[in-house]
C-alpha cells in the first residue's frame, strides 16, 4: 500500500510520537500468579537406546510475562524430569505442545496486559501499548488474511517472539542436551537463515522446530497444513511434499501439527519419509471440549473412511482416538508416537485434551487422573 509522501512522514512521527510508558511485571507478581505444578509422569517401554518425551507444562498468561518466566516455567519440568532420570544426554527427543511459543506476543509488555480477564481485553491493551508500530504495520505491511487485527499483532510482535522462542529452547537445549521439538508458533513466513529463524512479509503460519542437543535450530520448517475454520482467518496453511523429516539419534522424525494428524494424505506422506518417529503437537479449547459432541471435520470435507454416523454421535475425545494418531497410525515399524496438547488457562482461554501415545504401531493406554493445575510427563523409552 502507498501513501504521499506526507503521510508517510505523518506516520513516522506518529511512531516516536504515540508511546505509553510500559511496566513490566514484577518478578514477586509473577511469583504469586504463576501456577504451581503439579506433575503426573509416565513411563512405557523398555529400551535404553534413548527416550521420546511428551512434555504438558501447565501454563497462563505469567508463565509469558518475561523472558525469564517463560523459561522457568519450561525449566522445572525439564529438571524434574532430568531428576527422574528420564532424558538421556543426546539421546532424548522432548515434544512440546501446539502454540506453546504464540504466547511470547505479550512477553515483556505492560503489567496491565496480564491482569485483565479476556484475551481480548489483553489483545487490545496490546494495540493501546503499541499503538504506532500497530499502526505502521497495518497500513503498509503486505496483508494475506481477513482478520487483519489478529494479522497485525503477530506481524508486529513478530521479531521480538522469534527471539525469545529461540533463545529460550536453544538454551533448555544446551543445558539438558537433548533435542525439542518445540510445539509451534505463529510468525509471518520464517526462513532460517544461518541459524536464525527470521520472520518475512508473507503470510503467517502455524510453525515448529526442532532444536538439536547443541542448541542449534535445524533449518528446515514443519508448516501447519490444516488450520481449522478459526485459524484460516489469519492463518495460511503449509504444502503437504514440503514438511520435511529430521534425522535425530533415536531415528528419523516426521511432526504433524494438530489438525493435520486427522487426514489420511499425511500419512502417507509420513509413510514416505521413511519416518520412524511421529511427534503431533496440538491445542483445544474451551475446556469441555474433550466431552462435547464431536461435529466432524472442521473447515475440510470428511475423508472417505469417516463413518457419518460418528457425527454429533461420539465426544470430541473419541473422534480424536479413532481418526487422529492412534486411529491412523498402525505401522510396526514405526518405533513411536506422540500427541501432546497444551494446558492451562490463558486468560480466559481454557485448554484441555489428554495425551495420545503409541508403541509399535499400538496405541499405549493413557492412565493420568485429572487434578486441578496439573501438568504432564510422557515417556516412551526406545
């Protein structure tokens, strides 16, 4: 979009101009509002070659507050972890649920934006806060979506979020050494260039990456390909032949991103990588949506083998064990998989959703009783 040359000066001005002096929150805040985890871990298999770890912290918007909030938050359950001895120095793969890095759009803003009740009072506490650079990059940036409020927030926060996700996985990566598999994140079109990830004009996605023992962040990008009706708003969906595989120490590693474990196409795109390793990171909300009726594909046409009789019949949490990763993934050779999902209660966002896992092609049983707060440790010992 152009504009003469006046109101771009205009603009500039209104940029140094238009700024509310930010408070970052406290750390004794953070402290009181932060949740106090409660872990349920467990452990299947018998190998000593390594371990294949789905990791559940419970989250809110403080765990977000700061860099350092974000990390701690991250950090005692990687080290209760480590004290159970369940990682393996270079020999351990730990997955991360979907959206785990999104939150960092808030990270670092004022105090106000984390004591509001609504995600959407906090949206626009954001926009109040940053009112020029939201200005600039709604009326010059490249636009791809039709919620352009949503669009212009992340197109805005997008450097600043890429450099906390990176720099706090590379580091829990360097410290523990072992490889993550660090849920996802929304940024505009990211690239790695010489080992940074680098947002661009394009469209945002739904992203992950892995982060190799070392810290380094592998440059190949896993896209999410079937963002649901509410993501297709502001989000651009992925090309199926071009979600790469990782080579790690315990086997290759193919990641579908929520939604994207549900159609049978992406098997078989798995099934031609060679994968051995299946890593599905998702989110779902509100917090019934476990028990609620399931209404079938959301945004996509129902793949040929759905019985329409499950339709409004089952729950949410059956549709997901029958036509997600454990419905679809009956290969022997494939070593295992796991489907984790983000918990906890971001403003007034409430996740829910219980862990899938799987052994040899065989779904392994799911035993964890609920308790208020709780956050979860998976293991699969290869």
């Amino acid at each position: 979009m152009r504009f003469p040359v006046s109101f771009s000066v205009f603009i500039s001005i209104l940029i140094f101009t238009i700024h509310c002096q930010k408070q970052v929150v406290p750390q004794e805040e953070i402290s009181k509002n932060i949740p106090s985890p409660k872990v349920y871990i467990q452990k299947e298999g018998l190998g000593k070659r390594g371990s294949f770890v789905g990791m559940e912290p419970y989250l809110n918007q403080y765990s977000y507050a700061t860099d350092e909030s974000f990390y701690l938050a991250l950090n005692e359950y990687f080290q209760l972890a480590k004290e159970n001895e369940l990682l393996f120095v270079d020999r351990s793969i730990i997955v991360l649920p979907e959206y785990i890095g999104t939150w960092l759009v808030a990270t670092a803003e004022d105090k106000s934006i984390f004591q509001v009740k609504t995600i959407q009072e906090a949206m626009e506490v954001l926009v109040k806060q940053n009112l020029g650079s939201f200005l600039w990059h709604y009326l010059f940036s490249n636009s791809y979506s039709s919620d352009t409020l949503k669009e212009t927030l992340f197109r805005m926060k997008a450097w600043q979020m890429t450099d906390r996700y990176q720099s706090v996985f590379a580091r829990l990566a360097r410290e523990y050494r072992v490889s993550i598999l660090a849920g996802s994140i929304v940024l505009p079109h990211p690239k790695v260039i010489e080992g940074k990830i680098t947002p661009t004009d394009g469209p945002l996605e739904n992203v992950s990456f892995y982060f190799h023992p070392d810290g380094r962040v592998d440059d190949k990008i896993v896209r999410k390909l079937f963002p649901i009706v509410d993501e297709k708003e502001f989000l651009s969906e992925g090309k199926l032949d071009e979600n790469p595989s990782y080579q790690t120490t315990l086997g290759k590693l193919y990641t579908m991103v929520c939604a994207d474990s549900w159609f049978p196409e992406v098997y078989k795109e798995f099934k031609k990588s060679e994968s051995e390793l299946l890593a599905v990171p998702s989110f779902v909300s509100p917090a019934d949506a476990w028990t609620t009726k399931w209404q079938g594909y959301n945004g996509y046409a129902n793949p040929k083998d759905v019985d329409s009789k499950d339709i409004g019949v089952i729950s949410e949490r059956t549709a997901w064990k029958k036509y997600a990763m454990n419905g679809r993934l009956k290969d022997p050779k494939v070593k295992a998989g796991i489907n984790v999902f983000f918990r906890g209660e971001i403003w007034d966002l409430a996740a829910s959703g219980d862990a899938f896992l799987n052994l040899g092609g065989k779904p392994v049983s799911n035993v964890v009783k609920e308790e208020k707060n709780q956050g979860r440790i998976y293991v699969l010992y290869l």
